[in-house]
C-alpha cells in the first residue's frame, strides 16, 4: 500500500502547492483511490509533479461534506469521469462555520458517477465505509442546515475509509469531527481488531494556546492511541501544538504528513 498526500496545509516536497485541506492519493493491489480533493483544485498540479495519473483513479471517498474536503471535486472529474464518488448521503446538506458557509458546491449532486450512501457501507471486500459515529463531543460553532432548519452539526455526514489487507487493515479519516477514539470504537466492534495504521486529522487546532483541560484531554487521547499497537500518521487539522503534545507521548508512533509525503505499508 502506498499512500501520498497531493495537499495538505503544510508543505514537504517544496515544489508542490499547499492549502488549509486534505487529498490523499492511496494506491492498493486492486485499486488506486483518492480520498478528499483539497480546497481547491491545486492537488491536480501537485499529482503531476509526483508522477501520478488521476485518469487512472477507480475511486472516490469524500469524507464529509466540508469545501476543505471536497472543493476540488469538479477540478477532478474534469479529468477522470469514470471513477465512483462515495459520500454520504448528508454530507449534500448546507454546512456552516458560525454563520460562513463551509459546505461544498451543489454542483457535485449533478455528478452522474456520484453515489450518495446511507452510513456504513460495504464497497467490496477490501473497502469498507464507516459512518454515523456516536460521539459526545460538541462544537457549537459547526451547524448543519436540516429540513430548512440550523442546527449543531451531529457529524453524521462524516465517513471513515477502511481498507483491508491480509497483513492488516488501514482506516483513512479525514477530520474525525466525531472524535478519532469513538471512531476506533466503531472500527473495532465492525472488525474486531485495532487497525495497522491510521491517518487522519485530529480536529484540535486552536488559535493562541490550550487551556489546562485541554492539553490534559489531548494527553489523554495519545495515551489511549498509544496503548494500541498501530501506527498513527496525523495532519491538516490536528495542528502543530497538538502534534507536539501528542509526540512527547506517542514518540516514533505518532508521524506527521504534509504535501507530497509518501509513506509505504508492506500489506
């Protein structure tokens, strides 16, 4: 399995653009996957810089339904309109940051390779969709328009990429809104193990510094991860501070991503 990031906020390889979003490229035995497209459609210019042909892309996971994640969508199927799009079926509702629209272009609903899904979803034997986390973790400045009305965003559109290989499974995220341990709790009661490796963002950046509850509870959480045997690999939204704290705990298995990171796992 090799795994690269087309963009990402921070920038590894200098010649490659980055932005506030994610887009990882994830080439497997059966298939080459793209999950998220970025802000923007910036990650098209990153792939041909790191040799990568989207036309050869057989499928789409949006991870829930933020511009972040998704604006570069269209960009994409300028190029490759055979691949299938997975989002969840929500994920199509108006979202919002306090009152600025961060929810994606309608657009992307008149896709004909788009395929809305309803929660978990089985791909196929080696894919598999994680959705509708419960989660007691609150942010009342995300809202999500339903049935005409704003309300707190639940987080239901949010959906987890498991791909599974003989050695192990991997489980892509793209913010964990829902929080990355309930998100592990989903994972083990569908499969009954911890994942190899997961990547994904932590959602715990914040401007200026973290109260003492806070730091306390992201120590918290590295503590948790740490116990597991799999490899975390963290980005985009977790931040630089969280990524320190995390790391003074979790050491060699907590690693960063940025744009144009490849990171290759022996399946």
């Amino acid at each position: 399995m090799k795994v690269i990031t087309l963009i990402e906020d921070t920038p590894e390889d200098m010649e490659c653009d980055f932005e506030h979003g994610l887009a990882l490229y994830i080439e497997i035995q059966q298939y080459k996957l793209l999950f998220d497209t970025g802000a923007t459609g910036r990650f098209v210019g990153n792939a041909a810089k790191l040799g990568i042909d989207l036309n050869e892309i057989d499928k789409v996971i949006i991870s829930h339904g933020h511009y972040d994640h998704a604006g570069g969508l269209l960009k994409f199927c300028e190029i490759n309109n055979h691949a299938q799009i997975y989002m969840q079926k929500n994920a199509t509702e108006e979202c919002y940051y306090k009152d600025t629209y961060i929810g994606i272009d309608n657009r992307i609903l008149n896709l004909p390779q788009l395929k809305l899904v309803d929660g978990s979803y089985k791909i196929d034997d080696n894919l598999y969709l994680i959705s509708n986390v419960p989660t007691e973790k609150r942010n009342i400045k995300f809202l999500r328009k339903v049935d005409g009305k704003i309300t707190e965003d639940d987080f239901s559109h949010e959906q987890s990429l498991v791909i599974c290989t003989k050695k192990g499974n991997a489980l892509i995220s793209g913010c964990a809104h829902c929080g990355i341990i309930n998100i592990l709790e989903a994972y083990k009661k569908k499969f009954a193990n911890e994942p190899m490796v997961v990547i994904s963002g932590f959602h715990m950046f914040k401007n200026g510094g973290y109260t003492k509850e806070e730091t306390a509870n992201i120590e918290a959480i590295a503590k948790k991860l740490n116990k597991m045997y799999t490899i975390f690999y963290t980005g985009h939204c977790t931040g630089d501070k969280a990524y320190e704290i995390m790391h003074k705990i979790m050491k060699d298995k907590l690693k960063a991503i940025h744009t144009g990171k490849i990171v290759e796992i022996k399946e």
